[in-house]
C-alpha cells in the first residue's frame, strides 16, 4: 500500500490516479470528510486527516510500503513558513514513527536557496529537514506548475489578455504539467529505494507567456496576448486574492526571483523531462472550467 498526502489537490491526485492505474493499493490522506467518497469510488482506501496530528497520520501511514509528502498550500496562514515547518515537522515524525522504508517528497524548482525564492523557500525547510532523515528520500524539484495559468483564464476569454507577472514574456522557463509530476512521483513510489535521492522534473521543454498566449488563443479562438503585470500591481492582486500579507510578500519576492534568474534549476541530481505540452495541459484547464 501507497500513502498519499494531500490527496485532493493537483499533483497527489495525480499520484493517486497514476498508482491506481497500476494496480497499486493506495490510501489517499485527505483534510475533509467531504473528499472521501471521490476516492473510495475510484478504489483507493481513505483517511481523513490533519496532517498537524502526527499521531492520526502516522496511524494512517502504517503499513505503507511508501508515501508521497507534500505541504499542502496555507496562504492564509499569518506565516507561511512557520507553518510550513510544522508540518513538514509533524510529516517526517509520523512517517518515522509508522516505520516507512521509503518517502517521495514534492520540492520546487529553486528549493537548494535559502533566500529570495518567496514561498518556494517553504520547500528549501522540508529539503534541509530530509536530509537529516532516516528514512530514504526522493525529492522531486518540480518546475512551474503549467496549470497556474488557470489563474488567468479569466481575462483571456473575456478580453483575450493573458496578464504575466512572469517578466519579459518573450523569456523562456520550465514548467511542467501536474499529470506528469504525478506520474513521475508514483513511479518512484514504486521504484522504492532504489529511486534516486534527487529529481529535476522540467516539461517537454520550456515555455514563456508568449509561448502560453499561443497556445491559448489556440484553444479558444481569438488572439490571446501576454501582457506584464507591473510589479508595483502584484501585492494588491495577490492580497485580494486572500492571501496573508506575509503570504502576498513570499509571492513577490517569488516572482521577483524567476524574472533574475535567481530561481532556477541546480542541474543536479536527475534530469526528467514530462510528456505533457503546454498546449495539452491548458486545454484539459479550459475542459474542466
């Protein structure tokens, strides 16, 4: 049996999905009671779970040949990386206690920095806690989420602006598709300790907001045009949004480190390339709005 966290959100569903679709037993680890019945009808077992109460999630890890850990995204939370370290805390102890061989654990592209990454520093934490693990580890460094274009599907069908706060949007950067990360996570779940310790996850290739653009107007046909947000905009988007303002300053500082090249990959480890397009992620985005 597998043990997936955060289950219901992009990259464990995908892994969920993905061992399922091998015949592996899994248990997806769930927040709300309200999330079961999606992944009993799918033919996976369920716990719901906080995954603070290190006791209920090591009982729900026990048994497991492996499991997936990931930080589940709090950006309401008036600090996120104090948070973040709880539960990456309460992640590493439950899967200790609950004598699991192997774990497979989400990281970020950028996460060997320990500053000026914004929130992919919350991955920098769980990085430098595995490392003093006993448990063997795989770290997947996954790029840009292709998905997080959802966030401006809005004004691309209504006014045909795909805005960026990714900055020039001729320029090029890794991203890849949720599918494929957890595809490549349940592979490793299944591979157990004989994965490797670190991963570089890119996509097919790179992508700029223009390459998006494109690929949208495309999809929806209309021209579709990559516009940057000025970065003096950002802090207002993102605390309308919701976010903390401790969150809003992790999201500008995360932006502000793509766009100088600061956040980038490491080149080590090992390299894998997803299957996914761009194009093919954003039209199964535009399906399911």
């Amino acid at each position: 049996m597998y043990a997936i966290t955060g289950a219901n959100g992009q990259t464990g569903s995908a892994t969920v999905r993905h061992l399922l679709s091998k015949g592996a037993s899994v248990k997806a680890i769930v927040r709300k009671p309200d999330q079961v019945a999606r992944w009993i009808d799918a033919g996976a077992e369920v716990a719901v779970v906080n995954l603070l109460d290190t006791d209920a999630l090591a009982n729900a890890c026990r048994g497991a040949h492996g499991v997936y850990l990931i930080n589940p995204p709090a950006y309401g939370e008036p600090d996120i990386f104090a948070h973040s370290a709880r539960v990456h805390a309460s992640l590493i102890a439950a899967t200790e206690t609950a004598d699991v061989s192997h774990v497979v654990a989400l990281s970020s592209v950028g996460a060997q920095h320990a500053d000026g990454t914004g929130n992919i520093r919350t991955t920098h934490d769980l990085e430098h806690r595995l490392a003093r693990f006993k448990v063997p580890a795989t770290i997947v460094r996954a790029a840009n989420f292709m998905e997080n274009w959802s966030w401006s599907l809005q004004r691309v069908t209504s006014e045909g602006i795909l805005t960026s706060m990714f900055s020039p949007v001729s320029k090029r950067l890794p991203m890849v598709s949720v599918a494929d990360i957890g595809r490549v996570a349940g592979e490793q779940l299944l591979a157990g300790t004989d994965a490797p310790s670190l991963i570089e996850l890119h996509g097919p290739k790179d992508y700029s907001p223009n390459d998006a653009a494109a690929a949208l107007s495309e999809l929806v046909g209309r021209p579709v045009e990559a516009v940057p947000v000025p970065d003096n905009q950002w802090s207002a988007i993102f605390a309308e949004a919701g976010f903390s303002p401790n969150a809003v300053e992790a999201f500008c500082e995360l932006y502000r480190g793509f766009n100088s090249g600061h956040t980038a990959f490491e080149s080590r480890g090992v390299t894998i390339r997803g299957e996914t397009t761009l194009l093919e992620a954003l039209r199964d985005l535009i399906i399911s709005k």
